[in-house]
C-alpha cells in the first residue's frame, strides 16, 4: 500500500499526506485556543508551527512532481514556494529570538561582499 511513497518525483501520495497531517495540526492549534482545554494552551504554538511546517513540505514535494511531470505548474508555483520558505524563515527567528536582546550577527555576510 505504501511502496513508492517517498518517490516524490512519480507519487503525489507523500505530499498529499503531508498537507493533510498540516491541516489537521491547524485544526489543533485552533482547538487549542479554546478556553476548555486551558491546561494545554501550551502546545498552541507547537502546533501551529508544525502546521505550518508540514504543508511547507507537503508544497515542497509536490513541487518536485510538478517539475517532473507539469513544468508549467511548476514555473507558476516556484515564486510561492520561495515565499513560503522566506516567511517560515521568519517565524522560526521571531520565536526564537523573541525577547532576547540577541541579534544575528550579519557581519560574515558582508565580508563575502
């Protein structure tokens, strides 16, 4: 039933299941802002990031079959998948420097320059 799941660039099913599974972590992070479910608010964040990681993924194998089999699609889709991986990058610095006097050290940068 699941041989040829990670042959992304034959099988659509990987990335398929990957949306689904991100969908439903959405849903979790909705039902988790319930005021009845207060002891788990917790794992609100957990979720919706893992959400958001998961279509990601999901996008990005469905890509890879896209390049494959509908060029097309692919060169239409290619902008929305820089910009998702651009506002992931984003979200995981925000939660990570997120009250913290730190600032990335971009200086490295320059010197290739």
């Amino acid at each position: 039933m699941l041989e040829g799941i990670f042959d992304i660039k034959n099988d659509r099913r990987l990335s398929m299941y990957l949306y689904r599974v991100g969908f439903g972590m959405w849903l979790m992070y909705l039902v988790l802002g319930a005021p009845a479910l207060k002891a788990y608010h917790h794992y609100r964040q957990d979720c919706g990031l893992l959400s958001f990681v998961l279509m990601i993924f999901g996008f990005s194998a469905s890509m890879v079959y896209d390049y494959v089999h509908h060029h097309e699609q692919f060169e239409m889709k290619k902008k929305w998948l820089f910009i998702s991986y651009a506002i992931l990058a984003c979200i995981i610095y925000f939660l990570e420097f997120k009250g913290n006097a730190r600032i990335i050290d971009l200086n490295w940068l320059l010197t290739l320059l």
